[in-house]
C-alpha cells in the first residue's frame, strides 16, 4: 500500500514528482504557511512530513499524529523539531548538512563586509538624494582585511567562514565552540581557540553560526555587548533567538558598537521594530542559504531522506540513526 506523505510548503517541481512517484503527497499550494493547528490536520495518516525550518514538531503533534514515522526538514538547524520527542517515538528526523555550507559561508561574509562598509546606509542615502559631496569621513567604515575575525560556533559553517578570512582578507581568526577543533584543522584554518569573553574582546568582527537550543538563548545579550569595541561589527546568521534584539538595537543606538548585520530575527517573519530605524544594522530575510543550486540540492536532499526512510533504506542524513534497525 502506497504511504501518505504531506509536503507542508511549496517545493521544486521535479521533488513533488519523485515523491508521487511512490507516496500519495498530499503537497501545501502556491505561498500558504500552515498554521501550528492546520498542520496537525494536514498530518493526520500520513507517514512522512517533507518540512522546512519553520514548521514547529513538537511531543504534542507527535501524540496527535500517531502514524507520523519520518520528518524530514530542508534545513541544517533542526531547532524547530523535538529531536527527543522524535526519537523516543522512533520518528527518524533527517536534515540537510553540507549542501548549503559554502553558499551560507558566502552570505556570511557578503552580510560582514555590507555592514562594515555600510553598504546599505550608503545606497540608502543615494537613493533618497542624500548623496551630495566627498568629505573624508563620508561613510567611513572599518576594514575587513587583517582585522579579527570573531567566530562564535565552529561548525562546518564556521570553518568555511574562518577558511574565507584567513585564506582570502589575511584575516586574524579566533573562535568560540562548545568543543576545540583538533590541532591540524586550527593551523588550516589559521585558527586559534579563546574563551567566550576573550572573543567578545578581541573581534572586530564577530560573527554568530552557533546552532540554536536553549543554552544558546540570549547568548549575546547587554553584558556579552558591553564587552565587545566600540568599532566592532556583529553579524548573526545562526538563529533569530541567539541575539537579545532589545539590547542590541540599544547597543547600536548609542554606539556602544558600530554596526550589526543580521539575516535572522527572533520573531521572523517580523522584525523588531527597534531594529528598523536604526542606519547601522543591515537587515536581510534569512537567505544566507539562498542560491538557487543550494536550494535545489537542499529540496532534492531532504526528498532523498524521506524517500529512503520510507522505503526501508538508511537515509544520507538521519539525525537520530540510533532508531535505524541494526
Ligand atoms: C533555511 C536555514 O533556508 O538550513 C537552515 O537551517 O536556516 C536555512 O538554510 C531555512 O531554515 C528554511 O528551511
């Protein structure tokens, strides 16, 4: 018998057509989002969930959607998932590492150099006629090359941006993680390990790629802000809840840093508003990963999981590979 697999936001032609191939897919239309409750309607006798980052697994949505084997998010973070929940329900949860790390990398880098050379105040005041001579300070920003690169989470993201500075701005790398990388990955990536606050110190550049959880809540609030220069820049392409958004627009209010550059909010889809006014953050809509090959390759591999955990095989990215038959 054919399973039943809900697709829960609009995916890749060529995906929905692998997936009706072997499932009855019953697939979200055109731009809708589901709500927590649609979603538990929608998940009802079907076997498999095709999700993105945004779609909330939680025990109770487990409990309600008994028949539910296999989750499987187009997103490295699983933050929106119950990975507990799941495994003591053996739901197999899968994710998409890897496909994304260099374009993400890149975003990173383009989002620290478009804040600390306020690309975005500039071509804000040029295109509201605000652009009117040359005097020596005029949007004067700080360097990337040669300065500290702060890097709070060094995962396979992390690396990749460390790679970026050091091979490419001849960039000063220091990093932060929950563990230290070995001794021949820090001398490739020109890397040296420090505590938390020695981080927050010495960056000129400190970015955010700390995978979201409960310890990492607020991780960067008022008292890791006051450590940081005065001419530092922050940039935050982990997740919306790692940052305080209050102490930060504070922060950027007054100066007490120069500028900030963030791809992820705590409330996303909606921004702070204390955010919105202020001219030294630059503010994206979660695209680091945004490139349509990374995209496509991310949509083809979460359909790869799910295909595979349902059909009886090991999937290329399991998070929770302890429930796999042996
Ligand atoms: C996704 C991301 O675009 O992979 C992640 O964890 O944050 C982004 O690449 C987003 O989560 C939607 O799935």
């Amino acid at each position: 018998m054919r399973k039943n697999i809900l697709v829960a936001r609009r995916a890749p032609a060529a995906v929905i057509e692998q997936l009706s191939a072997q499932f009855d897919v019953d697939a979200v239309q055109g731009e809708t989002v589901l709500t927590p409750d649609e979603l538990r309607a929608r998940l009802q006798g079907k076997a498999g969930a095709y999700i993105t980052g945004s779609e909330r697994i939680t025990a109770d949505l487990l409990d309600a959607c008994p028949e539910l084997r296999v989750v499987s998010t187009m997103s490295v973070g699983y933050n929106h998932i119950d990975l507990a929940a799941c495994t003591a329900r053996r739901v197999l949860v899968t994710n998409t590492p890897d496909v994304l790390t260099e374009t993400t990398a890149d975003f990173g880098f383009a989002l620290l150099m478009a804040t600390a050379r306020r690309m975005s105040e500039g071509e804000r005041l040029l295109r509201d006629g605000q652009w009117k001579r040359w005097s020596w300070d005029y949007l004067a920003g700080s360097d990337i090359h040669g300065a500290t690169l702060g890097i709070l989470g060094m995962g396979r993201i992390g690396q990749a941006i460390a790679r970026r500075g050091h091979l490419g701005f001849g960039m000063k790398v220091i990093y932060h993680n929950r563990s230290r990388l070995p001794a021949d990955i820090e001398g490739q990536l020109g890397a040296r390990y420090v505590s938390k606050d020695e981080l927050l110190r010495e960056a000129d550049h400190l970015i955010l790629v700390l995978p979201y959880s409960a310890e990492a809540h607020h991780c960067i609030a008022a008292g890791e802000i006051a450590l940081m220069k005065p001419t530092a820049t922050l940039v935050n392409i982990a997740r919306g809840g790692v940052v305080d958004e209050d102490a930060l627009a504070a922060a950027l209010r007054e100066h007490r840093i120069a500028a900030a550059g963030l791809d992820v909010f705590e409330g996303e889809p909606k921004v702070n508003p204390a955010l919105l006014t202020l001219p030294n953050v630059v503010l994206t809509p979660h695209i680091a990963s945004a490139t349509m090959p990374t995209r496509l390759a991310m949509a083809q591999l979460a359909a790869d999981n799910l295909v595979a955990a349902l059909t009886g095989t090991v999937p290329p990215t399991p998070l929770n590979p302890e429930i796999l038959p042996a």
